[in-house]
C-alpha cells in the first residue's frame, strides 16, 4: 500500500498485490483512491505502484479499478496500460419492491472494484 500526502493531509492510497496467474507472476492494483480531478495523486500512486512491481520483477501488471472518467484512462494509457472489457453482471436481491426501488436509484450508488479471492482468468 501507497499513500498520497499534501501538507500532511491524505489525498489518496493504492492498495496493492501480487499473485500468480497461469504460471506468471501478476502484480494487481487492487484500490487506488483519490480524488478523480487530482490527476497528479493518481498519477504518483500509479508510478510508486509500477515501480514496486518492476522492483518485485512480476510479468505484468492489472489495473482492477473503474474507468468511468476519460482523464483516468488517458492517464493509464500514457503509463502503458492497454484494455481488455471483461463483461460482468450485478445480482441484486431484495425482500420487498420499496428496497429494491431504492436500490435502482442510480445516483444514490457508490460502486467500488473489489479483487475476489480467486482470480478466474
């Protein structure tokens, strides 16, 4: 883990993580976290995080976060990364339509990626 400072206040964090997949050695930014304008926090979370895994020799590196905003994909993809869309569907289950009708309102979600316990690819 990483944390991103300004005048002693936290401005962001990566969390990080290294695993083997199919034989090669994955390192996976599990979390990066910061304010989505502060390109300059995400991008020394992003150089601290490549420089780790390139010190821990892993073979390639995942981002696992949301890209919703197009600042943070030019950031990525000026860092190296390149993008594959994995297709992945939300289940929701509610006991009664007045939860669920909440649940559907969209501007009330907060949505963050997560890294399972195991990896299916």
């Amino acid at each position: 883990m990483f944390k991103a400072e300004k005048k002693g206040a936290l401005t962001g964090y990566v969390i990080l993580r290294e695993t083997k997949k199919r034989g090669f050695n994955s390192g996976v930014i599990v979390d990066l976290f910061a304010g989505p304008q502060d390109l300059q926090t995400i991008g020394a979370l992003l150089d601290s995080s490549i420089a780790y895994f390139v010190g821990q020799k892993v073979d390639f590196i995942e981002y696992r976060g949301l890209l919703n905003q197009r600042s943070i994909v030019r950031l990525l993809r000026r860092k190296g990364f390149f993008f594959k869309v994995y297709l992945t569907d939300l289940l929701v289950f509610a006991k009664d339509k007045d939860l669920l009708s909440t649940m559907l309102d969209y501007p009330r979600w907060f949505m963050a990626a997560y890294e399972p316990d195991i990896d299916f690819a």
